[in-house]
C-alpha cells in the first residue's frame, strides 16, 4: 500500500462531493476517490432526501467504482448518524439512547438498536454513529443525551 492510499483509508468524503446533477460522477470519483477512501458519510441522511432503494443504488455505484477503478479494490465504510434511529427522511425515530436507559429494559434497547441496524443495512450503512459509550458525569456536557446516562 502506497502511502496515499494508506491517508486515504484514514479519511472520509461527503456523498454531495461525489455527485453531479443528483448522479453518481465517475468524473468527480476519479478526482476525488484515486487512492481509495476510508469512508462515505451520510448517503441516506444527506440532503438528497433518497429513499432507501436509491440510497442503496448510490452506494452501490460507489462501492463498485471502489472495487473495480482503484489499485487495491478496497471497498469503503458507509456511516450514518443514528441517535434516535437512522437519520434519514424515511427512518424510523426512536427516543435517544438517555431516554431508552431511563426504561431499565435492556431487550428493548436491544430490539431498538436491531431495527436501527435494518434500516441501516438497507441503505448500505454498515457504520452507525451512535449511542456515545461515555458516562455522562457532567450535566453541562452537550452530548449527555447522546449516552446511557451515569
């Protein structure tokens, strides 16, 4: 591994950057995604508005133009925000992961983080940014919520 696609594996580039019209650009890949990337961030949360089949289209593309143009073939990781559910227009919302701590019902989490995993999947996110596994010790913190509390 070249010590460009070795950085490029550490970074991560907007599905936006990587479009043009609303289209996957091989053009725009070409320039951007030469050494391989890391990760793609927020293809069914961006502001395209996908639903979950074109969502999953696009990464698609993506993944293939990753695998078949790139030296080393190397597919990247898609992530998603998903604090209260996968973040997308066509997702299902969840309380946070404070407010499914507060009901000292570990199945139901499970069974929540199960249908957030789904929905993931169906867009092609293998990645979820969420719950943030840290104790919230400190109401001041502006990521409390985003945790399982003390």
């Amino acid at each position: 591994m070249e010590l460009e696609e070795k950085v490029a594996q550490l970074l991560s580039v907007p599905v936006e950057a990587l479009l043009e019209g609303g289209e996957f650009s091989k053009q725009k890949a070409r320039e951007l995604l030469a050494h391989g990337i890391g990760q793609v961030t927020r293809v069914s949360g961006s502001r395209l508005g996908l639903k979950p089949r074109e969502a999953a289209r696009l990464v698609n593309a993506i993944q293939r133009f990753l695998v078949e143009e790139t030296r080393l073939g190397i597919p990247a990781i898609v992530h998603e925000e998903s604090l209260a559910g996968l973040m997308a227009s066509t997702a299902t919302c969840f309380p946070q992961a404070i407010a499914l701590a507060s009901t000292w019902n570990p199945d139901l989490v499970f069974r929540v983080a199960s249908e957030i995993r789904r929905q993931a999947l169906l867009v092609g996110a293998r990645q979820c940014l969420a719950p943030v596994l840290d104790l919230c010790l400190d109401p001041r913190w502006g990521r409390g919520e985003e945790t399982y509390g003390e």
